[in-house]
C-alpha cells in the first residue's frame, strides 16, 4: 500500500491503482501547463494586432474571466475530486450521489451568485474603472461564471474516479478555441473598423465559447463513462454538511492561493487607469499606458512556468513524507524546492531585465515602457518563490493562511497603487506591485518558519547565484553593445535586428548562468531531477556533487 496525492485528493490506494492515478496527476500536469502557456502567448499578438488602447480594454476584464477559471479549474473539482475518492475508497457508494446532488446545487447557487453581482454589477464597476464602455464587456464575462458549476462538479468526479484525460482535453480544448476565437474576432473585427470597444467584446466572447466547448466534451465524456460512477444511494443525515464545509473552507482557500496574479491585475483594472486620469492625464493617453503596463502580464507568466511546474508536483512529495512522518526527506525537499525556485527566478529575471527594450520591441513592436517592465520582471524572482513556498504550505497542510495572505496583498496592492500612481504613474504602479508580493513572501516565510523551523541554506548557495547573475549581466551587456554595431548595419528591420539580438542573448546569458551555478557545486543529481531537462543538466555537474 502507499499514499497518492491527486491533485487535491490523498487517498490509500494499492500500488497498481497509484501508478495509474500518477500517471493521471502527470497528465494533468502537462494540460496545466500547456493552457498557461497559451494563456501567456497569445496576448502578444492580440496586442499587435489591437495595440495597447485595445489591449488595455481587454485586461480590465480579464481578471474575472481569471477567477472563473480558477474556480472550475482548481480548489472545487479538487475538493470534490478527494471526497469522491474518499468514499469509494471506504466503498461508501450509497454516499456519492448526495456528493454529486450537494455539490452541483453548491456550485450551481455560488455560480448564480457571481454571475449576478457581476452582470447586474457591470455599471457600478465600470463607473468605479472610470471607463463606463466598459459595461457590455464586463456582462459578457459574467456568463461564464454559468458554466462553471458544470466544468467544476465533472472534473471534480472524473478525477475522482482517477481518469484524468476528460479534465486534460477539456482544459486543453477549452484554451485553444478560446484564443482561436479572441484572434479571430480580433483580425476580423478590426479589418471591418470597429470600435476596439466592440473589438473588446469579440475578444471576451472567446471567455463564452471556450467554456461552452469544455462543457459539451466533459458532457460526452460523462455520458460514455457513468456507468463507472456509482450514483446509487440516499441522503444521510449531516453528510450534506460537511460536503459544504469542505468545498467552502478548502475549496475557497486553495483557489485564491491560485489567483496571485489574478489578484494583482484585478487591483490595477480597478483603480490604475482610474488614478492616471485623476491625476490630469488625458483618457486616450492614461488607456496607453495602462495598456503598455499590461505587457508585462504575459512575461511574468511566461518567466513562472517552471515555477508553475514544480509547484504542481511539489504538493504530493511534501504531502507523501509529512505523512510518512520523514522529517529528514521532508525538510531536504523543502530546501531543493526553494533553491530551484530562487535559481529560476533570479536567472529568468535578470536575463529578462538585460535584453527586456529588444524584448519589448520583438514581441510588442516599440520599446514603449522598458524601463518599467524591466521593474515588474522583479515579479517573476519573487512569484515563483511564493508559489513554491505557498505548493509547501499546502503539502503541510496550511491551505488557510496562503489564502488570506493572497487576499489582503490585493487590498495593499490597490493602496499602494493609491498613493504611488498619482506621483510615479505606471513606474508607481509596478512598484507597488513589487512591495505587495514582497509582503505575501515575507508572510508566508514567516509562517513556513513557525511549521518546520529554519530552512539552512548556506551563504554559498546564495553567493553562487548571486554570482551566476552578475556574470551574465556583464556578459549580456558587452554583448548587447557589441552586437548593436553588428546587427543593425545588416540592414534588417528594428523589430528583426532586436529579435536576433534578444532570441541569440537568450541562449548566451542561459548557458553562462548556468554553467556557473552547476559548477559552483550547490545542486546535486536529485535536486535537479525537479527542474526540466534536468538529466541533461547533469551532465555539467562536478563529480563528486552526482549522488
């Protein structure tokens, strides 16, 4: 026998049985994954084809399109996902198809609920946006919230039953058609000259159809397979209770730990543009800027995803050794996940501040507002910590504290953004996200700190990166200044020349940093057995470090 962990759910199950759901987590894994790339890259050329007016438009509703997803795609169907595992581990049949009755009517009245505020909400929120055109596209995000009672209670059960494939194709299916059509309305709506409002609203509409597409495949999926999923039974008494304890206390909190983004970009679509325009800037010029602050979205995501990644897989290592009760292993794995977590970060952070004004040109076509990207790619060294010590949170099993800690960021990220923006204007605007996530990490180190004690990294784990990073600084300078004289008297376009720079500083300031870091002996084998590629990386490792 041993302990499983799938996504959410712990469970005793045989040996056979866990491989398969292994196998399932993985599977997951990778669909997670993939959505949040695709999330990340089509924005760019949404944004070319829309510019940042447009693509200004489009964020402030993203963030609730965002927390739509998070819902159907985390905390509910992974709660539901556990209890359904737990009572058809105990072969409590005749309990699931209360589960499945007080769930959907849970979900169906939650989604109702937010469906309402926001639709019947959209004029006090965009008047509070200070953008009252915004209305349509507010009310037709609301509509999503209708369909994720539905994607919520199917993932949930499928994964229960440990077949993983219907959630992986429907998140997969669901993100594709989506950006397929914000692409498509984009191109086609802006090729007839329609107001980027109503451009906006094509866009958004991708939010309904991709949904409509993961409802229909989970649908087929459940018609196929119900038979495996034993509704039979009757109500006990206080059963339904606990079902909406759990998918209110554990549901809720492990969603919000998944919105740290979110919650920061709903902060700035709530009062950034807003406090431009009180502060004399005029409406087109303040919806710009707003517009080339929200670049730096699609970076953060992008310079997370192995963050992303090791998070994911974190929760089940952690969860298995503090049940295990191997305290040893416990603490060397919480150690190699934050040593990975701030060797990423730093890396992809100051690698992204050297090249970010050919960066910016590449995949935005101008260098408008380098200087503060360069600031919020900060975000991606300090996200990826947090993210990695919230995964370890969770596998200790301390859901609550990340949840309300994500929470009160957002309220001192729309203060800070208060006094900030009026003074520094977008610049204030990143720093204040800045100091909120660095409130979130010192919060959360804080209370990992009270959990298992000090975690020891040695002041030579921190000079080797620290190190790494400024080599390849130096590095990509000389190169940047050097190849300046070089490419740009090929002849090529500015937005190829600084695509070939950008693309071949890359691939430079990678190998330099991480040749130093993997000579500077502070990863060993299983340590970098977490990182992509990882075998490959071994390779460069000092012998005596290969155990």
């Amino acid at each position: 026998m041993e302990f499983h962990f799938v996504e959410g759910a712990i469970t005793i199950m045989p040996n056979d049985h866990a491989k398969k759901l292994f196998k399932g987590t993985f599977i997951l894994t990778i669909a997670a994954l993939l959505t949040k790339i695709l999330s990340a890259f089509y924005r760019i050329p949404f944004q070319n084809i829309v510019g940042d007016v447009g693509f200004y438009i489009y964020q402030q509703v993203y963030p609730f399109y965002g927390i739509a997803v998070a819902l159907s795609t985390y905390g509910f169907p992974l709660i539901i996902s556990k209890l359904y595992a737990f009572e058809t581990a105990k072969e409590r049949h005749g309990s699931v198809r209360q589960l499945f009755v007080v769930s959907g009517l849970f979900l169906l009245s939650f989604g109702l609920v937010c469906f309402s505020a926001l639709y019947w909400g959209a004029g006090w929120l965009a008047d509070h946006m200070h953008d009252p055109q915004l209305v349509p596209l507010l009310r037709m995000v609301a509509w999503v919230f209708l369909f994720m009672p539905f994607i919520s209670l199917f993932r949930g059960f499928f994964q229960g039953s440990g077949d993983m494939i219907p959630t992986a194709v429907s998140q997969i299916s669901e993100q594709f058609i989506r950006v397929a059509t914000i692409l498509a309305a984009a191109v086609i709506l802006m090729s007839k000259s329609y107001s980027l409002y109503v451009v906006g609203s094509g866009a958004v509409f991708g939010s309904i159809t991709g949904g409509l597409v993961s409802v229909i495949l989970l649908l087929l999926f459940w018609r196929r397979h119900r038979s495996n999923l034993r509704l039979a039974g009757t109500f006990q008494k206080g059963k339904s209770k606990i079902i909406l304890k759990t998918l209110s206390i554990e549901g809720f909190t492990i969603c919000i730990s998944a919105m740290l983004l979110i919650f920061i970009q709903l902060a700035d679509s709530l009062n950034l543009y807003s406090l431009l325009v009180q502060s004399g800037m005029g409406a087109e010029e303040a919806k710009k800027l707003k517009g080339v602050y929200d670049r730096g979205q699609p970076l953060i995501q992008l310079g997370t995803v192995v963050a992303t990644s090791m998070s994911l897989t974190l929760v089940p290592l952690i969860t298995k050794e503090k049940l295990q009760q191997n305290t040893v292993f416990l603490r060397k794995k919480i150690e190699s996940a934050l040593k990975i977590s701030i060797l990423v970060g730093a890396g992809a952070t100051m690698g992204l501040w050297n090249i970010i004004g050919q960066t910016n040109q590449l995949l935005f076509e101008n260098t408008n507002g380098s200087d503060v990207l360069a600031v919020l790619s900060t975000l991606i060294l300090l996200g990826s910590v947090i993210m990695t010590v919230i995964a370890i949170l969770q596998g200790l099993g301390c859901t609550v504290f990340p949840a309300i800690v994500i929470v009160a960021s957002t309220a001192v990220k729309y203060g800070l953004n208060t006094f900030l923006i009026a003074e520094y204007g977008i610049m204030g605007a990143a720093c204040a996200s800045i100091l909120a996530f660095l409130f979130i990490l010192v919060l959360l180190i804080m209370k990992l700190r009270t959990m298992i004690g000090t975690v020891m990294m040695n002041k030579r784990f921190y000079f080797i990166v620290t190190l790494a990073a400024f080599v390849m600084t130096c590095v990509l300078q000389l190169y940047m200044f050097l190849s300046d004289y070089f490419i740009y008297r090929l002849g090529y376009s500015e937005r190829l020349s600084a695509g070939i720079q950008a693309v071949s500083a890359v691939f430079i300031g990678g190998a330099v940093y991480t040749i130093i870091i993997l000579r500077g002996r502070i990863f060993k084998e299983e340590e970098l057995s977490l990182l992509p590629f990882g075998s490959k990386l071994m390779m460069f490792l000092p012998k005596r470090n290969r155990r």
